[in-house]
C-alpha cells in the first residue's frame, strides 16, 4: 500500500525528532512492504522566517491532500517579537481548524524502566500508569468570540466565549467511549457543571451517550477536583474525556505526572481516519541541533499514526516494541537518563529502534 | 475591642469544625481582651431544608452588618436533586457576589510534620513548601453571562462568558503584589495569553501593575505550563495570581500536592477589611457527626481573619503558634494520622489548641 505523508518538522528539535520518526517508518515500510511518501511542509516560526507567516496556505493545502501529517514543535524564543496573531504557536490552532482535527488523544503512560522519574512517590503509582486523555480539540473557548472593547470612560473589557453544541460533544463522546472499550472500560467526564452552561450540556450529552456503550462505566467530576485526583490517586482513571480548555491543563499535568515528558506521543483525528501525529514536548531550542533531543515521543506519535489512520496495528506494535526494547537494553536519551547511564543521542536512538524493527 | 463575626456552619462536618474554632478565638479574646460577637446563619443544605433556598436574603443581611464572615462548608449527596440554581454550592457564588469578595487567598503549605503526607517525592519538597495562591473570586467565566439556547433544528448550544476589565485585574495584582512584598517578594501571573483575550487583557494589567512594586519580581507563566511546573517543581513559586476558573484548578492542585487539605484555610477579602473565611476542604458527609473532622483548617482560617480582617497579628500568630505545638507534641487527627498515632478527635483537638492559647 501506499501513504502519503504530509510532515511538518516546525522549529527547534523539530526535524531532527521528525526525521528519526521518519527513519522508523521506513524500517517499517521495508520490513511490511508499505510505501510511505512525504511531503514536507513548513509551520510556525520557519514558515514566518520563509513567506511572514505561521501557517502558509499551501501547508494547509499539503496537509489536506495527504493521509496524515506528522509534526515536530513549533515556537521558540526567536518569534517572541512576532504580534498574537501571527506567533507560531497559532500554526497548530490553524490547523486543528483547518484539518477539522476535534479529537485530541494524549496517553500519559508510564514505562517500566522510567517509572522512576515520576514526581510521584513509587506508592502511588504502584510501578505503572496508563491514562488516555481525549481532549475536545477544535471548540470551546479557544474558539469561541474573543473580543477587547474599550469604553467610553476610557476603561477596557476583554471576553472570550467557551462554547459548545451538542454534535461538537456528541462525537468527542463518542472518540472516548469507543476508546474506553478497547481498553479498561471506564471513562471519567471532567466540567464544571456547578457553574457552566457549557459544562452542564457537555454532562448531560455524555451522559445520553453512555447509554450506547452498555460496556463503558462513565463517571463526572469536576475539573478542581480531577486535578486533585490525578496527582493523589492518579490509577483511578482510565479515559478522560473534556473539553478544549480543561483539557489542556489536565494532558500536561498527566504528561508531568509520568515524568518523561519526552517519551508521550500525541493524536489529533479528525472524522474518518485522516489525523495529525505530534509530539506532547516542545520545540526546546536550547538543544536544538546537539543530536540530545529525544526522538522518541515523535516516533511513538508515527506509530499512532500507523494505528488510527492507516489501520496497520501489527505495525503499530511493532514500533512500540522497538521501543520497549531499546529501554529494556538500557539505552537512554540525555532527558530520562540516570546517573552513570550511558547516553544515546538522537540519530543513535534513531538508529536503534528502526534496527529492533 | 468588640468584632461581630457573622458564623454560616453550613453542611456535614461545617458545624462541628467551626465550633472548633470559635471555642479558639474564644481563647484568644480571653486572653488579649477582644470580644468576639456571633451571629449563626444558614445557608447552603441546611439553609435549604429550612427556608427553601441556599442562600436566604437574612443570611447575606446579617454578613454586610458584620465585620467577618466564618463559614463551614456547604454541600453533600442529600441535596444532589435540588435543580442547578438552588444547589447548596450556589450559597458560595452568592455569598462572594453579594459581599465583593473578590481576592480569594489560599495558602498551599506544608507543615514539617505532615511533610510525608504529601504525594510528591520528598526530593522535590526538600522538606517544606509554602505558595500564596490568590485567585479573582467575583469575575470571570464563574460571573459572565451563562447561556443554552436551542436552534431551529433541534441542536442545542450553550455558552459561557470569561470577561475581565482592567479595574478587576489593577486590584487583584495589587493585592498579589502586596502580598508578595511581605514574603518572598516573587509573583507568577497565570494566564493563556497564547489564545484568549482577556488573558492578554491581564497579562497587560499585571504587568503595568508591576512597575509600582519595585521589590516584586513578576513572570508569567500559561496555566497549562503552571499545572505542570505546581508538581515539577512548587518550590518555584511564591505568591501565584491568577483568574477565577485557572484559580479554582491551580489552587486544588496545590492543595493535593501538600497532601494534607485538612489543614488549609482560605480567606476571601473584599475592598477595606472584610473578609470571609473558610476551610478548603469540603463538607465531607460521610463523617459528621462522628467527631473525627480536623477541625484545624478552620482554626487557621480564624488565625487569618485575625491577620487580615481585625488586624491582630500577634494574635494570629499565636493560633498559629498553637497548632504548630499541637503537630509538635505528637497529637493527630484521623486524616493526618500515621500508623500507630494516637488519634484525637475534633473536639479534643479544638481543647488542646485552645488550651495552648
Ligand atoms: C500552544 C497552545 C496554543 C497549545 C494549546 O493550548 O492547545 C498547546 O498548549 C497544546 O496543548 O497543544
Ligand atoms: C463549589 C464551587 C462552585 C467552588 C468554585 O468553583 O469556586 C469551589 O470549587 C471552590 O473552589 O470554592
């Protein structure tokens, strides 16, 4: 069969990270006798630096026209110059929207031979963790009006609107109670339902949809008290599923709670199987171009991407494994290494896992 | 000097606790020759089983004729089918609303005895932590306009409005920045100023505010990287300001990481010296009446009215003071108890604070 690949390496380790990906699924693509075909595209801050914005129309056109897209990071302190609406961080906001990308999935999963850089004491974690976020992606008050209105008196007002409909929720429901299924069977729904419009629509259609997934245990919580949750007794979920805001503060505290930010992969799906891959970590441009980064993240994002969109889990599998084995053979990249481990660097790492493949 | 305290028990283990700390400032009047004057008002469950509504007009009346409001907690399962506006919650939004209460300070501490209790590791806490949260308590998305409407089509829509205007930011830095400059001198402003306006509205705000502290060092930080760097490393942070809806999450959060939300207060302060002072944990049904309650959060939010809302420091200090002997002298309440404590229950543990006095 054959892929096409749009990749967007963006800024920072970016295409350094992305190019390892794009080793691992060369070693896949020979190995299963698949075609992947990439074409790369630029976002962020080497889109601004190359045509004076973020997210060129042709990107946009690329990213449409493939199967899937795999991205790096984008930003870094060199655009911090640049005004809101061109930031290269507003690449991804653009895309999400453009590609109709409105379910974001963030595992914060804990490997056995990292369990211990968690910031959490080993009792609570009992050696493992396994949560899957599903993040509402493309609505809520990312994008609802945002507006700054000055007043006669000269004082100023800013608003933005978190906003939700039923299909928007619906579908997103939909995402983490078949994910739910194929995993432990519980999804907790996170709002705030004492106090939102918003949130008591999102609880009440979670809840009517439930009733479709007699397999699935659904609970609600409340966002302050899912935040508690996650850090006291963090082996109490399964699937989280929330909207665009809550989400995003609740993926990065699960992703901190592993300890390995650079090991957690994400996906962004859109309907049908069209989805973007990217890695949680940022562009890090400290340590761009020193072969430290770890690629690792984004190669465990290209196996999702051969899970989701091209249906190919034995594949998928098999990328994971390399993983699991390049751990378990003791290799470490700089960021999860302990002392007196020796480091791997980013092309080695590379290397490795495309050759356990 | 003569004090009016408005007393709201509430719900659940709210009277049990707050006697606990009447019977200490009891002790202090006694001792610096105060007296304190109380007014027991419903509001909340109880307030419903009594009047029909949460927050009865009586109940707001007799805290405006007061110079301090201490509350309880409100809330529990029994009134979980009262509709949305009448639930026992909706008291604490009507409360901050009618009496202005818009600087909700919660201090996230760790007292050195309980510093095993925290779920963190013990190398991140370096044995202590203290962070001021101060949270806007009367505007945001918790007092924009709330809205569901149904289309012609039968979808239905809801929405909620995060609104700020600079007036509401300029006081609420200000109160962080005074804070702040009475501690460690360092505040976080915690915004998403990478998507919404009225953060960027705030950011603007804090920032301008800074410049009249000269002994502050401000930086700002995007909620989704706070609730990650809260676990990472909370000894980063000093004095954190930050919205109504960010506040309510990060707060919590905090709260966890000290793993022991049985000992922390919250003060709520309007304009002047009004305050209104509460526990942060909640009404905990499942064990009033058991006399197993810490009555100890309770007992330092009457320290902090003390502090904030009469002035007495010396006498704050010394409730403050007679919980720390208590912890000293071994002496433990159910949720703070290790393996083989003696266990004291909430009204010993409210005599022998009092009696340390
Ligand atoms: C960069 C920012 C706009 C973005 C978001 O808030 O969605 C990021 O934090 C993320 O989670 O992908
Ligand atoms: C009960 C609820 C409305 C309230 C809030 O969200 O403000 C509570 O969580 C708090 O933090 O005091």
């Amino acid at each position: 069969m054959k892929y096409n690949i749009a990749v967007v390496p963006g800024d920072g380790i970016g295409p350094e990270v992305v190019g390892e990906a794009i080793k691992v699924l060369n070693a896949i693509g020979q190995k299963y006798n698949h075609q992947f075909n990439y074409t790369t595209v630029l976002a962020g801050g080497a889109a601004i630096d190359e045509y004076g914005e973020c997210l060129p129309e042709a990107t946009v056109e690329a990213c449409k026209n493939s199967d899937a897209v795999l991205l790096g990071a984008v930003g870094g302190p060199k655009w911090d110059h640049v005004p809101g609406p061109q930031r290269p961080e507003r690449a991804l906001l653009g895309l999400r929207k453009a590609l109709g990308l409105y379910a974001n999935l963030r595992p914060a999963m804990i490997f056995q031979e990292l369990a211990d850089a968690s910031p959490l004491k080993p009792s609570i974690l009992d050696g493992g963790l396994d949560i899957l976020i599903v993040r509402e992606l493309t609505g809520g008050i990312y994008f609802g009006e945002h507006v700054t209105e000055s007043g006669e008196d000269g004082s100023v007002t800013a608003y933005d609107v978190e906003k939700y409909s039923d299909y928007e929720i619906q579908r997103i429901a939909r995402t983490a109670f078949e994910m739910a299924s194929k995993r432990n069977g519980r999804v907790t729904s996170v709002d705030k339902a004492n106090v939102l419009d918003s949130s008591r629509l999102w609880r009440k259609i979670v809840s009517e949809m439930s009733s479709d997934y007699g397999d699935v245990e659904l609970d609600n919580m409340y966002v302050d008290n899912a935040a508690m949750q996650l850090i006291r007794d963090p082996k109490h979920f399964d699937v989280i599923v929330t909207g665009n805001m809550f989400g995003d503060i609740l993926s990065d505290e699960a992703s901190q709670i592993t300890g390995s930010i650079g090991m957690l992969p994400s996906a962004s799906l859109a309907d049908g199987n069209f989805g973007m891959y990217e890695p949680v970590h940022g562009s890090a441009p400290d340590i761009a171009g020193t072969d430290k980064a770890n690629p690792i993240a984004t190669i465990l994002s290209a196996a999702m991407m051969l899970r989701y969109t091209f249906n190919l889990s034995e594949e998928a599998d098999a990328v994971e494994g390399a993983v699991r084995r390049f751990l378990a053979d003791g290799f470490r990249t700089a960021d999860i290494a302990g002392t007196g481990d020796a480091i791997s660097g980013t092309v080695e790492t590379g290397d490795r896992i495309a050759g356990y493949i």
